[in-house]
C-alpha cells in the first residue's frame, strides 16, 4: 500500500513539474508578446488576429490604429503609414462585429492611439454577444487578467508555439522551419508584422480579382435557396442600439482622437442582390446607413467618407473577388482617397452620396 502512495505522490510530484516547466517555458518565450516584447527568440506572428492582435497592442509602438472587417484585412501596415503619414497597427479582424471592434479600439486608444481610421460596414452592428460572453475573443487576454493570462500561460497550445519559436531560433533549424511553417500546424508562423493577413507580394491578382468570380459570386447569392441569408442579422432596431453603443458610445468618450470613418466600395452587386432577392434587407441597409452618416457626421472629431458611390471603382466587376470584397488596387484606392480627403461627406448635407448610391442601384442591370 505503501508502495502505491509513494508512485501516485511521485507522478503529482512529476506532473506539478512538468506544468510548472512548461508555464515557465511560456512566459520565458511568450509566442504572443504579451508581457514584453520578442527578445530570446525571433518575433512571429499569427493571423489569428482576435487572439493576436491583444500582443500587437503591447508589444508594437503606434499612434494610429487601422480596424475593420474582411473589407480591411489585406492592407499592409507599411502602405498605411506611407500614405497617411502615420505609425499604424492594422487591428482588422474577419468577420468582426461592432462590439468586437469597439472593445479592440478601446484598447488601442489606452495604450495610445490619438488617431483611428475605421472601415465601417453597416453589417458589423449585427447582434453579437457580451464582449465577456463572446467565444470568438478572449476579452481577459486584452485586459491582462489573472484569469487571462492563467489561460494563456497553461495552454498546451501556448507551449506548442513556445516549442516551435525556440527551435526556429537554433541557427542551422531556423531556414528550414521558416519555410515549411505555413503548413505546420503552428499559428505564429509569420515572421514580418506586416504580413499579417496580408496577401503575398506575389500574388495573381487577376486571377483572384476578375468579373466572372464577381458574377459568380452574385448568382451564388440570390439562388433562391440561398437567398434568405442576405437578411440574416439585419434588424434596424437592434442595429440602432449597436451603433450607438459600440460606435458613437466610443467616439465621444474620447474627444481628444481623431476618427477617420470610411463606407468601403463594396462593388454594385451586393446592394442588387438585395434588390433583387431581398428588398427588405435593402430598405434596412438604407436606414441604418442614413442614420450612421448623419449621426457620425455630426461629431466634431470625426472625419466620415463615403465610398460606395464611385461608379467607376464599385461598377467595374474587375476589381472584386465577389460582391463585397475588393482587390490590393482599390485598397490603394482608399488610402489615396482618405489622405486626400476625397469622398468626404459634408454634415450638412451627409445623405448626398447615399442617394447617389440608391439612383445607381434601382437603374442597374446585370450582364451576365
């Protein structure tokens, strides 16, 4: 019996150790730079960016924070701040909602952003969860709490990437490593900051961006079987509350930042497949629209544009992957724009180039 206690007291002895060893190894490494900047080991980075960007917010040196949805996420940092003269973070998150963004920005803004440049869709003020509640954002790992980073620190995930990042920094592994990383289950394989959710320099752009993925993309969407999904999340009221909270709440906590506010140039097709599939939907997008503009207009330390209505860029199928999202030339497109204040809407008259966007849309007729 004696012998049986004295093994189990030895295997909690050794798996205390081994817990111990690996939560040293975590902080000691700590993949995500969460407490100090990379230093031991090469910096890498994740485009798991709800999760990454909570490290980019210590450990990276900004005055501009750079946010939006999938419509943001291809923008290099390095573009941005030649642009606009500014130090930006890219902090874009895919498939982001208001709150999500809100609460990010709010961390940026405390760790000292003085400027925000926000692409703002009007499907981001959707109903979401509780920042606390959310599964998709550890809201304790932004705010450094014990609870935070007891997860960050214990997981077996952290230790894998801990694992990886030292043996990329042992000289003789680190070309190899480097190079097979994007197909090896590691997050934290980038090791350039700018290259984060960032297409490659190489990339067909034509071959990605083209009016037959566009059209596509657009009898995809309003095949009747599919076709209820355009309206799935658009409640104004509930899109009124998300605004005001998540957006306009930010805003004026914050009178001494700028925010550049922008309506991406989502291509034609997306609001005629509203008008075609789901003219409810279209109304909504209209509505909530209107307000935004002119609720944001009004603010003294906002700066809104609105780029939906340039014929030229949202009419030419070529420049879209599908019927919202654009190519690395339109990116250009809007950093030219928002540096020379191009588009941007006048708060006495901020419905201009929404009425504009509404005349195009009921005239339009697809070629297929």
């Amino acid at each position: 019996m004696r012998n049986s206690f004295t093994h189990i007291y030895r295997l909690l002895l050794a798996s205390v150790a081994f817990v111990l060893a690996a939560v040293a190894l975590n902080y000691i490494v700590d993949p995500l730079q969460l407490f100090r900047p990379s230093r031991l080991v090469p910096a890498a980075y994740s485009v798991d960016t709800r999760t990454q960007n909570a490290g980019l917010l210590l450990s990276q040196t900004f005055d501009t924070a750079f946010i939006g949805s999938s419509l943001a996420i291809h923008f290099r940092q390095s573009d941005i701040d030649r642009a606009l003269g500014t130090r930006a973070l890219k902090l874009a998150m895919t498939g982001s909602n208001s709150r999500q963004q809100g609460f990010v920005l709010e961390q940026a803004i405390a760790h000292g952003a003085r400027r925000v440049v926000w692409e703002m869709d009007d499907w981001i003020y959707v109903d979401a969860p509780e920042i606390d509640d959310d599964p998709y954002l550890s809201a304790d790992l932004y705010r450094r709490t014990s609870k935070g980073i007891a997860a960050y620190l214990l997981s077996t995930t952290t230790t894998k990437e801990s694992l990886f990042s030292v043996l990329r920094a042992i000289p003789p592994l680190r070309a190899p490593l480097a190079s097979v990383a994007p197909y090896l289950p590691v997050k934290f394989a980038l090791s350039d900051v700018d290259d984060i959710y960032a297409l490659p320099r190489d990339a067909d752009i034509a071959a990605a961006y083209n009016a037959k993925r566009t059209l596509a993309a657009f009898s995809y969407i309003t095949d009747p079987v599919r076709s209820r999904f355009l309206g799935i999340g658009y409640d104004y009221d509930a899109m009124v509350r998300h605004f005001e909270r998540d957006a306009v709440g930010l805003i004026t906590r914050h009178p001494d930042v700028t925010f550049d506010i922008y309506f991406p140039p989502y291509s034609i097709l997306q609001y005629v497949a509203m008008r075609d599939a789901s003219p409810a939907t279209l109304k909504t997008v209209y509505d909530i629209t209107a307000l935004v503009a002119t609720r944001l207009s009004q603010l003294p330390n906002v700066r809104l544009y609105d780029f939906r209505a340039i014929k030229e860029v949202t009419h030419d199928l070529d420049n879209y992957g599908d019927v919202i999202h654009h190519s690395p030339v339109v990116d250009a497109m809007v950093l030219k724009w928002l540096a020379g204040g191009k588009y941007r809407v006048d708060p006495r008259a901020p419905l201009v180039a929404l009425d504009a966007l509404k005349v195009q849309v009921k005239a339009y007729q697809v070629s297929r």
